[in-house]
C-alpha cells in the first residue's frame, strides 16, 4: 500500500496546463510601430519615465506556477498512509467485538474501527454480521452495513469479561454455513477461559480472510482480592505480563468518595501480580468503601467493599486463666490464634467478670467469646442482654463450669442437661464421636468435613420442636455440636465441647480457624449483616452496579437477584454484574474478577490459519489538503507583495524607475523576504534589534557579562525555601572560605533554574536532592545532562548519608536520585580513592564530610573500571562529570550574616566542620585545575621513572 493516495486523482490532469500557464505569464505584448514625429522628443522631455516590463520575471513566473500546482494538488485531496478497501469479498464481513471491562479506555478507536470496515463492506456491497462478546443476548444475522452501525451506536463497554465463545457460538448459527470472505476478531487483548473453543469455532468457519485487531488491552491492570491484615490492608492487583516495571498508586475511598489512605503497587519486569499495603488504624480501615487505582479508570481498577470485608473486634473471656507454663492449656489459647489473623483481639485487664464484662462492652465489640464460663455475676446480665438485642455476637463454649451452670442460664441458645456427656473410656460403652456433614444452611454450610475430628466430651441440649433449626453443626449421632438463637439484632451461639484439646481435637483442626473466621464474619461491623435468617443464603436485589468505567450507578438493567452463602466469594456474571447486592441497610460486593485471577495476553493460535494482525485506526490517514490550501495562500500573499514592490507602493523617493531596477529592487525583496521571513515572523527569534550595528543591550546582558568576567559557585533551586536557603548560605560560606584561604575570589553565589538558565557559565552546580520538591522535567535533565557532557561537574547531595548506590534500603531522596538519574548516561562510579587528585588538589584530604561524615564521596572510576561506552567526561579535561554525597556539603558550609554556623555537625565537631570546608576548597580547584593538578600530583612517579 502506498503511503500517499489522492481522493480526486482526475484533478491532477491540471497539471498539464501548467505550460499553457508559464506561456501566458511570458507572453510578450506586440512591438510598436515606429512612427517620426518630431514633437515627441519635446514631449520626451516631460514625461515621466516609469517603464512596464515587457515579459514576467523567471521567478516571479515560477513562484505562480507553484501556487497553481498546489491550488490542483489541494483539489485533488492527498492522504497520507490512506486506509484501502482490503476486504475479501467472497463472503459477508463478520464482526466479532470485544466489548468487556478492558475496552472502556479506548473504547472511541474501537467503534471507529469497526465504524471504517463497516464503510468497506458498504462500498463492496457485501452483507455485515456483528457480535459483541460481553453481551448477554447475541444476534449476528448478516445485514446491511446502515443495520450494523445502528447495532455499532447501540453498544458500549460492559463491567464484565467477555465471552468469545457464546460469540462465536452466535455468528455460526447466524451464518448457518455461509462461509465468511473477511473475519475480523476486535480483541481487548486479555484472555477469557473460553478462548480456546471460541477460536476453534471461528476458524471452523473457514474464513477466507482472518484478522486479529487488538487496541490498548496491553496496559490492562485489574485489583482481585483485598485483605484486611491486623496491620494493614493488604491489596492484591493483576496486569499483562511486559518487559518494564509499572508502578500504580491504589486509593481507598469511603461511601463519599473521599480519599482516606493509599498505597503503593509495584510490579516488577516481567511480573504479572503486585501487593499493596495501606496502612490505616483499624476504626479508619472499616470505614474504607471501595478501592480504585488512580490514573485509570475501568470495573476492573475499582474494587467494592462490603461488610464482610470490615475487621470485627472480638472480646474474649475465660472463667480460667490456666496455667501460665503450660499455653496449650489454657482456655483461649487456640481461639485466640484462630482468630488473629482475621479480627482485633480484646481481651480484660482484670480477671473479675463484674468490672471487665462492662468494660469489655464499653469498646464495643462485634463478638464476645466466652470459654467455659458457667454462672456470671448477677448484674452483668443486664448488660449483656442489651449489647446482644443491639446487634452483638455472643459465642459459648462449653466446659466443666457450664456443665454444671443452672439450666435457666438466659445467655444459652437451647436448654441444656446438667452435666456432661462422655464418650469413650473405662466407664462407658460409646465411642468419640466424629462430625457429621454440616447442613446446608447456616454459616458452615459448603464447609468439607473432616474425617479426623472426634468429640469425647459435650454438653447435651434438652429435645425441643425447634432444636434442629437452631443446629448448625452436629456429631454423627446426631447430637448437637454448635446451636445458635437470635436475640432482637444479636444472637447466642454455643459450641457443645471444649475451647482447647481435653474435650476434643476440634481446636487442633482447620476447621476450627474457618468456624471461627465465618461466624465472626456474621457478627455487626458497624452495618447491618448481609445474610438471612438462620445465616441461609438470601437472594439479594441488585442495589448499585459498576458500569465499565468503574462508577457506581442506581440503574440496575437486567440484573437478578443473587443467592450468597456465606463463605463463598461471589464472581460477576452476564446475570449478576460486578456491584452492590442488597439494600442500604446491609449488600454484599460482587467484584469483576475472583481473587487469584492473573491476567493472561489473548493467545489465537489455536485458529490453525494464518491471522492478519493490525492496529486500531487512530488517525494515521491523514489529508494534506489544510496544508497545501495554506500553502497556496502564503504564496497568493508573496506574490502580492512582489507587485506591490514592483509598482513602487513601498517606495519612499521619486517613482521615476527604469525596468532593471525594479524588476532588480523586486528580486532583492523577495530574496530578503524568503531569507528573513521565518525570523521576522517566528516568535522568540532574532529581531532587528540584534541584527542592527551599534542596537542597544538587551535585558539581562549586564549579569551574563558580569558573570562571564567573575567565577561563581552555582546552586539549583528546588521550590522549597529552607532547602534553598541552606544551599544560597553553604555556598555564600564557601566562597568565604575560598577568598581567606586561596587567591580565588568567586562572586555571590546564583541559584539556577535549570530549566531555563544558562548553565555553561558556571564550573560546577551543586544540586541538593529533595523527595519532596517538584521532579524535574524531562527537558530540563536534557539540559544537565548536555551541561555535564560538556565538561561541567554536578555535584548531587542526598543529604541522608547514603553509602550504596544499588537501592536497596535507599531513602526517599536517594530514590529520587535514581529517577533523576534514570535517563542520563552516567558513567561507572566509584567512591573516591586514596590516592584520586580530589584527595590532594589542595589539601590533604582523606574522607570528605559535610554535616555529616557517614557516606563516600562518590565520583566517575578510573580509566580500567570506566564504560567505554559513555561520552561523558570526554570534554571534562580529565575531570569527573558528577560527584554524589550524602554529607549535606551545604548545611555544613551554611554561615549567617554574621559569619556563624547555621546548621551544626552531626556529631558537634568543629573540625569536622573544618574538614567539610577543605573539601570544598579540594573539589572547586580540582574542577578548574583539570588534568593540571593531576599531571602535579603524579610528579614524583614521572621524577622516578625518569630517574632523577
């Protein structure tokens, strides 16, 4: 395909009328007839002597035949890398058009793609069958190119995976054996767990043209699973697998919007998953609503949270201490590590049940746990009664005391047997009894049994009608194992057996753990609680759905009611988008992705045919119409301007002139107009002013004469004013310094903007690195990298006594060193050695401190560690192109008004201060002495080796 096309080829044929064009613009009027009369030498004498030319100038004739040839080239329309009509026409245009939660982003090119092959197939009369992957309903019956665009301008983005297959599914069956001339796959690029069957289909249709089109889906990142840790919130994140690293910034908002921690995410090169954490107190993180991904916005960057995802606060009570030296004994020690993981743990000051029971209700917990407590004190009843109608969670567990508690305990779910049941033993017939399969309502329902598990001690429930409802686990004799009654808002639960191994091995299980994590999950988190009576699972209406953009909207659509039962993790579906399921008293989250998905790239190979791969349409054919109708029109004014100055319009004497000299003066014209034109009319180039002998300064001339005639110590300006001040006072000391102490006497030291000021005035730049200023721009470390390829030296201070430069462990100004850093081509580094020039330019020197005296002064390694690749240092005079500190040079140089210290040393040291000014004296003479002072301190091994 040729890169340019002309819409209207037949108007080039214009183009032969440009020598008819040049003949009439050279066409010489007839020569007039010589005619003898004598009064016409009087009259000669009178009149004027203007001249008409008697033929177009060349140039002036050619300058019109280029107007006219771009005026026919701009009718003609020429495009630039035009699109072709490539179509096979031997079948329909098949369409099949991703359309899930990865294509919001560049959704616009998409439809603008499918918009233009939509055109082709018009054009080639040719039928268009379109289907869209993440749409619940599919109807691919070929039809005109008008019918597909309506179908086109009626689909968006959907918050959902696509899938190909039902797609396919649907074209074949529409298609009914038509055999496609052109398939074309608009993909977002992400795999689907259908894609195998969806690509065997469409290449079962034998298309005789098959293309594979993919936009952006390669910058597709998802959030799938977020933890509530004791600590933080832990946030896990997915993307396509590419050869850079990628680091994206995850908020946590409340219901309003509101921003109230964030964290960071970095995926590593080559990396598919990354985690965050968000470190947040525990009353800050049950107020967090939903995670987004900051920069983009898509269903799969936004992540819901529910009240399941809120951390519980649980309370826990032992009518036992137990015995210190033995742990594995005491009462809370297996509920207390079951259930760290997932909750904040509570426990009482004091082991008096009548001060700490309110005291414990005080904090207001989700859950109280109760470990083998039988009879409470009296008025702690009250208390308790009114914590659980209100909505609290009172979990029981059995033992010797509640065996033998009275049978009208009000805080027990069933009525028990007094006593205890053994199983097993000397005494008795029966065998431990392992667990039955737990029933298909209640929190445990779905949880596998373990086989393991036997129970040689309980306590009974008396028989009762309702005694089965209320059981949520049971042995297999069919005993109760855990019941449960709601009070009001709360509700009782109450374990049979034992919190720790004497009554049986149930705490020792898994199992155990996830009881424990699920019936902590139904107890209140400051909401209401998302499940049913009885904890069964409740279909709950659709309250507020994602859209593909990641913004929770009211309209629900066609979305049904979903059935959650606790434990399990509900995913989104075509029935069930991702969103809020539920009411506004209490929903449950349905997120896009389920937790541990990793995004895969889209993989067609299983097609068993060659596949054209192409792009999104973007704007690459591009019409040079604009330009050349502009063209013609600048050269329409030239030309007017010509005659003008032909006609003598500009002229200030006589307009008495002769054919050579204005057909001369236009020439010269034209000639300055074409040669000064782009200065005269392009802003922030020279004006007349520069170009004038004797023209007057300029603004700002006086200060670069000033500090070309005087040496000055340079300083970047970071924004930050103590940063800024610390660096103009260092220096201003150091020029001190240099004047009592050397014959070199610098100016006033000059703060730099180094995105505008020149810098080639200035030996060195001292550069004090700061996380929290702005970041450079791109331009301006171009600018400080050619300033150090042309011999200046930068001297970068961290300021934080950093002594590697591997990054491992660095601090935030050294990381901002490195990303400073990251696009110049730095040479290797070495810390300065013993025996550098640095370390004798001056003084003698061995270490260089600042204010502080703990990190090297680094600088470029000598000739056999040096990359021969790099280019710095080649014009540098044998001099390092870049020093890097940690020090702080500055706030040890920083002197007042009156000549004191500013900052003191770390640790106080006068001499250290001392030193830190010796070492700046070293590093400005070696920057201007050069390989001068090098050639001086090799002096004695050139005497020696020369023998003398």
């Amino acid at each position: 395909m040729s890169a340019l096309a002309f819409a209207s080829p037949a108007i080039l044929l214009g183009l032969i009328a440009l020598p008819m064009i040049w003949w009439l613009l050279r066409l010489t009027p007839p020569r007039p007839k010589a005619e003898v009369f004598p009064p016409l030498r009087i009259l000669a004498s009178v009149l004027t002597r203007e001249e008409t030319p008697s033929k177009s100038p060349w140039w002036l004739t050619l300058l019109r035949m280029l107007l006219a040839a771009a005026v026919i080239f701009a009718i003609a329309d020429p495009i630039l890398n035009p699109r072709t009509n490539s179509l096979n026409t031997a079948g329909p245009l098949v369409l099949v058009v991703d359309n899930g939660w990865a294509t919001a982003p560049d959704w616009d090119r998409r439809v603008q793609t499918a918009r233009l092959l939509i055109d082709d197939a018009e054009n080639a009369d040719i039928p268009v069958s379109i289907a869209f992957t993440a749409d619940p309903s599919q109807e691919a019956t070929p039809g005109t190119a008008a019918d597909a665009r309506e179908k086109l301008a009626a689909a968006g983005p959907k918050p959902l995976v696509p899938d190909r297959a039902r797609a396919a599914k649907a074209v074949a069956e529409a298609l009914n054996g038509t055999r496609p001339g052109t398939l074309v796959l608009l993909s977002d690029g992400v795999a689907a767990a259908s894609d195998g069957d969806a690509v065997a289909s469409l290449a079962a249709l034998s298309p005789a043209d098959l293309r594979l089109i993919e936009g952006d889906g390669r910058s597709a990142l998802a959030i799938t699973d977020a933890n509530n840790n004791a600590t933080a919130l832990s946030v896990t994140a997915t993307r396509l697998v590419t050869a850079t690293a990628q680091q994206a910034i995850v908020d946590a908002l409340d219901s309003q919007g509101r921003s109230l921690a964030s964290g960071t995410l970095d995926f590593a090169v080559g990396a598919a998953t990354a985690t965050a954490e968000i470190t947040a107190p525990f009353e800050l993180r049950n107020d967090f609503a939903r995670l987004n991904v900051q920069g983009m916005a898509t269903a799969g960057t936004a992540h819901l949270l529910d009240d399941g995802f809120k951390r519980r606060r649980v309370a826990l009570l032992a009518g036992d201490g137990g015995n210190d030296l033995q742990p594995l004994l005491q009462p809370l020690y297996y509920i207390s590590r079951a259930l760290q993981p997932y909750a904040d743990i509570v426990e009482p000051r004091t082991a008096d049940l009548a001060a700490s029971i309110p005291e414990l209700i005080a904090s207001n917990p989700s859950a109280i746990v109760m470990a083998d407590i039988g009879r409470l004190p009296a008025e702690t009843y009250a208390p308790l009664q009114r914590w659980i109608a209100r909505g609290g969670t009172l979990i029981r567990f059995a033992g010797p005391r509640l065996a033998a508690a009275p049978a009208d305990d009000p805080l027990v779910p069933v009525v028990l047997r007094q006593g205890e049941r053994a199983l097993g033993g000397a005494m008795s017939w029966s065998e431990p009894q392992p667990l039955a399969e737990f029933p298909s309502f209640g929190p445990f329902a779905g949880l596998p049994r373990a086989a393991d598990i036997t129970v040689s001690r309980q306590v009974l429930a008396e028989p009762s009608p309702d005694l089965a409802e209320r059981t949520w686990a049971s042995l297999a004799d069919g005993t109760p194992l855990v019941t449960e009654k709601e009070v009001e808002a709360g509700r009782i639960v109450l374990f049979h057996t034992s919190a720790e191994a004497s009554w049986s091995n149930l705490p020792l299980s898994g199992n155990f753990v996830e009881m424990l994590r699920r019936l902590v999950q139904l107890a209140r988190a400051g909401g209401a609680a998302t499940t049913g009576a009885e904890g069964a699972a409740a279909a709950l209406p659709p309250y507020r759905l994602l859209t593909a953009d990641g913004i929770l909207t009211t309209e629900t659509g066609t979305a049904r009611p979903i059935a959650i039962r606790p434990g399990e993790t509900p995913v989104a579906s075509f029935d069930h988008p991702p969103g809020l399921y539920g009411t506004e008293d209490g929903y449950s989250a349905v997120n896009l992705l389920a937790p541990k998905t990793v995004l895969a790239p889209f993989d067609a190979a299983g097609a068993g045919q060659n596949i054209a791969r192409e792009g999104l349409a973007g704007g690459e054919a591009r019409s040079l119409r604009p330009a050349l109708f502009a063209l013609a029109f600048a050269l329409l004014v030239l030309d007017s301007l010509v005659i003008l100055f032909m006609n003598g319009a500009f002229a200030r004497g006589p307009r008495n002139r002769s054919h050579r000299g204005t057909a001369g003066g236009a020439a010269a014209a034209l000639a300055g107009l074409l040669a000064f034109g782009p200065l005269a009319f392009s802003p922030g180039h020279l004006q007349a002013q520069d170009m004038a002998p004797g023209a007057a300064a300029k603004p700002g001339d006086d200060q670069i004469l000033e500090r070309l005639d005087t040496t000055h110590l340079a300083y970047v300006t970071t924004g930050e004013p103590d940063v800024d001040r610390i660096s103009q006072q260092g220096l201003e000391g150091l020029s001190q310094f240099l004047t009592y102490r050397t014959t070199l006497e610098p100016g006033a030291p000059v703060g730099l903007d180094i995105a505008k000021d020149e810098l080639s005035f200035y030996p060195i730049i001292y550069w004090p690195v700061s996380a929290t200023a702005p970041m450079p721009s791109q331009a301006a470390i171009s600018r400080i990298d050619a300033y150090m390829r042309n011999g200046g030296t930068v001297l970068f201070d961290t300021r934080d006594q950093i002594s590697a430069l591997d990054g491992a462990g660095s601090s935030p100004n050294a990381q901002r060193l490195q990303a400073i850093l990251a696009d110049i081509d730095i040479p290797p580094l070495e810390p300065t050695p013993e025996n550098h020039v640095l370390t004798r330019s001056f003084y003698l020197l061995r270490d260089f401190p600042g204010r502080y005296a703990g990190s090297p002064l680094w600088v470029e390694a000598r000739q056999d560690a040096k990359n021969s690749g790099s280019k710095l240092s080649s014009t540098g005079d044998g001099v390092t192109p870049i020093l890097i500190t940690g020090n702080d040079f500055a706030g040890a140089w920083a002197i007042d008004a009156q000549g004191s210290p500013v900052l003191p040393t770390v640790p106080p040291d006068e001499m250290q201060r001392e030193y830190a000014f010796r070492a700046g004296v070293n590093i400005l003479m070696y920057m201007l002495t050069g390989n001068y002072k090098a050639d001086q301190v090799h002096v004695p091994a050139l005497l020696e080796r020369l023998g003398q």
